[in-house]
C-alpha cells in the first residue's frame, strides 16, 4: 500500500491509498510470477543477511522441543515517479506456534507512537540547532541474540540439498517470534550505553 497523489480538472489534489495486488502472498506465488528472478534475488539477500548475521545453525531436530514455520512477506518499494525501485521479501518465523513459558518467557517491550517522537526531535533539533543525521538498521530484528532455543523449519525454496530433514537452530531473533522486538530493544539500550 503506498499514498498517491492525483490531480483533477479543477486544480484539486486528491490523496488515496493504492494497494499492489500483483505482490506473492506465498512463495509458490513468486514461481508463477511474471517478476520471479526479481523475487529469487530478493529472496537470496534475505538469506545472505541472516547468513552473515550468524542468525541460525542447520541442526538434527530436537525430540522434545517446537518446531515452528516460517513464511515469505514479499514488498517493492517506488521510486518518485512510481515505479518499481526494489523488491524485497523478509523471512519471518510462524511465532504464533510458540507456547508461552514453554518456547519464550518475557515479551515485554517499551513501545511509543512514533509521530510524537519524531515531532519532539525535530522541535530538539530546531531549539538547541543540532545536527539532525538519521540512520537506518537493515535487518534490525537479526541482531537481537536468543536467550530461548527456537527451532524453525526450513524456509519455503530454501531447502538445503541432502539435508532436508534437519532444521535450523536460531541463534539471533527473527522478525515473527514473540520476543523479537523485547531483544531489539535490549540491543538498542546497549548502543545508548555505549552513547551511538
């Protein structure tokens, strides 16, 4: 979903939301798309990150322990003039499979309306005329560490050849699971500590 703007005859802007129905909801949705290697690509960087985030561990399955699933979200994101710039697709785990005490213990994490923070900066920045930089985390759920075991089945086109009885060990959070954004908020209070 993304906001267009539109002129009439009568000089009037008009705002609407436009929905893109020709996104995957699921992979084998990619596989008949007319934008497929598109979506392999962007599927291959997702996989790459978490890779190069020591996220997961390719494992025996436990006995006693849950396994949850795990789906493709797909987006492109426009340019200025509307057309596609970048497709992405993000991995992220069934969560709603986990058990609470079982797979996760604590979940709890601070949560504020965005608009207010924004707005309090921007009127910080103005009063005491700071330099305003902004930055932006790739992957930010992928570096919160796991203090649980969680166990996810291979992804959806993403089955490791002559392996595909084992199951991945997560290590580091994933968008999905119930306690993601509790690490991405530790995470977070560490780089204030460390004044970033």
């Amino acid at each position: 979903m993304r906001k267009v703007q539109t002129r009439t005859r009568s000089g009037k802007t008009l705002d609407f939301e436009c929905y893109n129905l020709d996104l995957p909801k699921t992979f084998n949705d990619t596989l008949k798309s007319k934008d497929k290697e598109k979506w392999d690509l962007a599927m291959k960087e997702e996989i790459e990150m978490i890779e190069k985030r020591n996220v997961w561990e390719l494992v025996d399955p436990p006995r006693d322990n849950t396994i949850i699933g795990s789906k493709w979200v797909y987006n492109i994101k426009y340019d200025e003039n509307n057309k596609p710039k970048k497709y992405k697709a993000r991995l992220v785990a069934l969560g709603f499979k986990q058990n609470a005490g079982i797979d996760y213990n604590e979940t709890f994490s601070p949560v504020v309306n965005f608009s207010i923070v924004k707005f309090l900066f921007i009127l910080l920045v103005c009063l005491l005329k700071w330099y305003h930089v902004q930055v932006d985390v790739k992957s930010a759920f992928l570096y919160g560490k796991l203090n649980e075991l969680v166990y996810l089945k291979q992804p959806p086109g993403h089955i490791v050849k002559g392996q595909e009885d084992k199951v991945y060990l997560l290590h580091k959070s994933l968008f999905g699971l119930h306690p993601s954004s509790r690490y991405w908020n530790e995470l977070n209070g560490i780089l204030h500590d460390l004044n970033f």
